[in-house]
C-alpha cells in the first residue's frame, strides 16, 4: 500500500479494486490519438482504472474517500463489462494497518455509482450489510435523492444494494461541509449532479481530490471530460475554476482512479511536474 504524509495527515490508498474501461468513454470526445499520448491502452481499446479508496488518519480518527468496488456482488456480465480484473480487498488493507472496520469513524462519498459505492455493503450470508457499521456516510443531498430514485440512465449504476443496508449511516449536506478542521466537502455536480471533490488543508497548503471530474492525471485539460459524465458543462467549468486555483497556488492533486499516480504537483504552467507520488501496483496496461 502506498503512503502519503501530507502535515498531520496520513493519506493511504487501500486495495479496492480494478477495472478497465472504454478508453473513449472515459476521454468522451478526445480523439484516441491525444489521449492515448498521456494515458496507456490496450488492444481492446481499454485503460486502467485503480478504484482504491484513500484512508485518512487524522487527529486520532479514520476517514475513507469512497469505497471501492466491493467484492462478490457483481454477476458474470457485470466483471466482463467492466473490466475488473481485481476486487475489494480493503478490510485485509485495514488489517494490515491494525485497523478494524468498525474504527472506520466517517466515509466522504464523493458520488455513489457502483464503483465508488460497491465496498459500502458486503454479503453475510444471504443478508448485505454495512462493511464500516459506526461510520457516518456523507454525501450531497442531490446525490443521495438520485441514488434512492435514479433516472433512465443512471439506473445503470446506482443500485439499492449499495446504498440500502447503509441508509441509516447517511448524512447529507448541501453546498459545502466540513467534516473535519481542514478536510471539507465541496459540491461540483457534473459527473453526477451530486458529484463533490474533496479538499484538504493543512498549514496553509492545499490537496484536492478531483474524483471523477478528474479521475486521472491525464485529465488535467479541463475539456478533457467523461462520456459517461451526466452534466459535461458542468465538468468544464467546475475544472476550470479549480484547475486556476490550483496552478497559481502550488496545490496537489490526489487521485481515486489513477493506475499510475497517487498524487501530482505541476508547475503554474500545469506542463511540468514538480512533485509526485507513483502507485508501486505495476498496471498491467503500459505503454508499448
């Protein structure tokens, strides 16, 4: 597992599994020639996708961002569809850690499609229950009202057994939260309308978690939006702003999705890295 100390804060990316998606829908309408330059594909036109959730330890207290896959909830179909050639192993991550689930103290939901939400339940037996039963799930209001009532299209990805053993753990906020000094929820929408970003603080500098705005360093371009984004526009412009922000002031950027990078400080420029952390998992897809 790899570490990060950022101040008082101690970042660790947990096994929450992997998958590989379509490369072009995961860079919309980028043609593969651009994209393929800054992130590898395989010969099914596939890249590489960490779904590994960050643990933040933190004054005497457990935070997770997101919650991985999850293991053993998803068919035949499902695993070939979506490429997952790995599934959650976070309570072994955990152990590892001496940690328990139940010391998890709070989960910061960035949104809730199945490769985020998967790890929030787990089958015993023939019941699914919360994986992390005394944390407190936040989440956006607009996110949560989606995930209990999803639409045409996101029905696909929001699924009640995600979210219906772990409903009474869910505490929603609107706008902005701060879950903790310095450690703050900030509601972007575009991905999914409910979409946040988190942002992290500590002795006056800055660590974002893009989420699936920027799921990946190769996603920097703010234009360089999902396919599978439900509000592009609103990915545009939520990247924009964020992305100036944190050019002129030195801010790092930490990754969910990344099969290369767990974090990235550019230059002003946004051309030329200045700090970094690799991910030692080697990603089976590399570039040829």
């Amino acid at each position: 597992m790899d570490s990060y100390v950022f101040h008082n804060m101690t970042l660790t990316w947990l096994n929450g599994g992997v998958t590989a998606l379509d490369g072009g829908a995961m860079f919309g309408v980028v043609p593969r020639a651009l994209w393929s330059r800054k992130y590898p594909v395989n010969e099914l036109n596939q890249i590489e996708l960490a779904c590994e959730p960050i643990l933040i330890q933190y004054e005497g207290k457990n935070y997770l961002i997101d919650s991985g896959v999850g293991a053993g909830k998803l068919n035949e179909k499902q695993l070939r569809n979506f490429g997952v050639s790995e599934e959650s192993t976070i309570e072994k991550s955990l152990a590892k850690l001496d940690i328990k689930p139940e010391q998890i103290d709070a989960i910061l939901m960035t949104h809730l499609h199945f490769d985020h939400a998967g790890g929030l339940t787990k089958w015993v037996g023939d019941t699914l229950v919360p994986v992390f039963p005394n944390a407190v799930i936040h989440t956006t209001q607009t996110e949560w009202d989606e995930m209990r009532n999803p639409n045409i299209r996101s029905k696909n990805t929001y699924w009640k057994e995600n979210w219906e053993p772990v409903q009474h753990l869910v505490k929603t906020f609107e706008g902005e939260l701060e879950v903790a000094p310095g450690l703050k929820m900030i509601h972007t929408g575009g991905h999914s309308d409910g979409h946040a970003i988190i942002r992290i603080e500590q002795n006056g500098e800055v660590a974002l978690h893009m989420a699936d705005i920027m799921p990946t360093h190769a996603h920097q371009n703010p234009l360089w939006v999902l396919a599978y984004d439900d509000y592009p526009m609103t990915s545009v412009f939520a990247k924009e702003k964020l992305l100036k922000e944190a050019l002129e002031n030195g801010y790092r950027f930490i990754f969910y999705h990344d099969a290369y990078f767990r974090m990235i400080q550019w230059d002003v420029t946004g051309k030329n890295i200045v700090d970094s952390l690799k991910r030692t998992n080697e990603a089976m897809i590399q570039f040829k």
